[in-house]
C-alpha cells in the first residue's frame, strides 16, 4: 500500500492519542460524579459489568478515526485485476519432432489442447492469436476476442513437419501486436531453433518492448527419432528467452503437465496488478464505524 500524503499519518497518530486522552479524562470525570453516590460499594458492583462497554467504545472511536485518517492519506491499493484489452499470440511447434509419441498421444496434439483449454478459460475481451512454426511462420488466428473463431482456428493448426523457425515466429508476433497495450506470448516448442531469424534477438526485443515470453518445453528426454534426428530440447536457450524478455520457462513431459502449464499462464498473463485508489472505501468504513459507537454510547448512555 502508497500514500498521497504520507506525512498525515503522523499527524493521525498525534490526534488520536489526544483524542484517547480526552476520552479518557472524560471518564475519569464522569466517574468522580458517580462516586458521590453513598453507597459506593452497590455503585462499583453495578459498574463492573459494563467495563466491556467502555472498552468496546473506546475501541469504535480509534478504528473509526484511524480509518479517516488512512483514508484522508490518499490510500492505494495494489490489486491483480482482469486484463480485459490484453493482447496474446500462442506459438506453436509444427515441427517434425511434435510428431513423437513419448507425450500422449503426441506432442502436437497434446499441444493443440493446451491452447484449446487456454482460449476456454480466458476472460472476456483478452485477443488470443494463434501461430504456427516449423520451417517458417505462419498467422493461423489474427488476434481476437471472438474465442469461437479462435478455436476454430485451432482445428485448422497443419500436422508435424519440417523444421524449426522459433524466430521467425517471434517475428511474426512483434509485427501482429498493437503498438501498445498488455501483450504477452507464450511459446511452445520441442525443438531446437534451425532455420530463419535469431530467436535470442527477438527475445532481447520483446524484453525491450515490455513484451514478456512464456516458454514450454514440451517432451520427455526419450524423445522418438524422426527423420533420423533425435527429438530434443534446447532448456537453455528456452530459458534465455524468457529471462531476456521478463518471461518464464517451464518444462512439460506428459499431455497433463503441459495442460496444467496453460492453464497458469491463463491466470498470469491475463492478470495485471494495478494500483486501486482505496480512499473512498476508508471513508466509508469510518463513517459506519464512527455512527455505530455513536449510537451504541448514546443508547447506553456512555458517551461523554
């Protein structure tokens, strides 16, 4: 929590051990009065019961004044709050090694689910676009908040083969964002980066740009061999990238992992915090405060 004016807490504090000594002084009046009574024993045992009732008094008057004076001091609060103009492209491997078997049923297709169950569980208003990379890149979604299009566009997500672009798909996605705005990318990969553009110099782009990158790794160290390569992870460049760029990676060897990885990043990359003026709800809660004791001493006829 920040303060506008931080300086008026101080001032709050002084106040409010003045007020508990005139409070308390005022008691102490009070209470010299009620002892002129003769019997003063019968007095002192009717009084006992309700020392609660001072305290609890006691105890409205400082939080209702301790809520005016926070609130006063220009609270903010810093909360996670919905992204609702976000903007995230989901990149995904179509390389040759997505065919392995190792995550069930395949890479690809344990992949293509992931992302079916990010677009599901995304807030309304977060654009979603979808891309693809093996040799080169290609836009299969535009970014959208239309979640059936997107989805649609999964379906039409072409089958394993070829290479591996991981750059070129980074640049494919910096030239589809909006200039400005909460964008994110989540990158999904088995492969090591072998054709086309510099995937490091894009990620030192993003990062440059606030653009963060979310990487997976997708697969399991026995990966199948397919065009007579082994199916691998390059983890350190992965996690390069996502350094770089203010991202993070993640490692997913079974279909539930990988489903369980998007899921996350649903909650992280459609979420931003954002600084929440919490003035108001202060005032609010020292006025209900401050007229609940008022009304509960006059009622019981301790108010000074």
């Amino acid at each position: 929590m920040r303060f506008d004016a931080p300086w008026l807490l101080f001032v709050g504090a002084i106040a409010a051990v003045a007020l508990a000594a005139l409070y308390r002084r005022a008691e102490t009046r009070v209470d010299a009065q009620a002892l002129r009574y003769s019997n003063v024993a019968f007095l002192r045992s009717a009084m006992r019961p309700r020392a609660w009732i001072t305290t609890a008094l006691r105890t409205g008057w400082i939080v209702a004044l301790a809520a005016l004076v926070i609130g006063a001091a220009g609270p903010h609060l810093t909360l996670p709050m919905p992204v609702r103009d976000g903007n995230v492209f989901i990149c995904i491997d179509t390389s040759g090694s997505m065919a392995s078997s190792d995550i069930t049923p395949t890479r690809a297709q344990a992949a293509d689910g992931a992302a079916r169950a990010f677009v599901e569980e995304a807030p309304p208003g977060v654009r979603i676009g979808i891309i693809t990379f093996s040799g080169s890149a290609e836009l299969i979604a535009p970014l959208s908040a239309d979640k059936e299009a997107t989805l649609a566009a999964i379906d039409q997500i072409p089958p394993p083969n070829g290479a591996t672009a991981i750059g070129d798909a980074l640049r494919l996605a910096a030239s589809e964002f909006p200039p400005v705005g909460h964008r994110v990318v989540i990158l999904i990969t088995d492969g090591v980066n072998n054709t086309g553009v510099d995937p490091q110099e894009m990620a030192e782009y993003f990062g440059a740009h606030h653009v963060p990158i979310y990487t997976i790794g997708i697969g399991t160290p026995n990966g199948d061999v397919i065009g007579g390569e082994e199916s691998t992870i390059d983890e350190g460049a992965l996690e390069s990238y996502a350094q770089v760029s203010g991202g993070a990676y993640a490692r997913a060897e079974n279909a539930t992992q990988l489903h369980a990885a998007l899921v996350q990043l649903g909650r992280v990359t459609t979420i931003e915090r954002r600084s929440i003026a919490a003035a108001p709800g202060f005032f609010v809660a020292a006025a209900l405060v401050l007229a609940a004791t008022l009304l509960a001493g006059l009622s019981l006829g301790r108010f000074p």
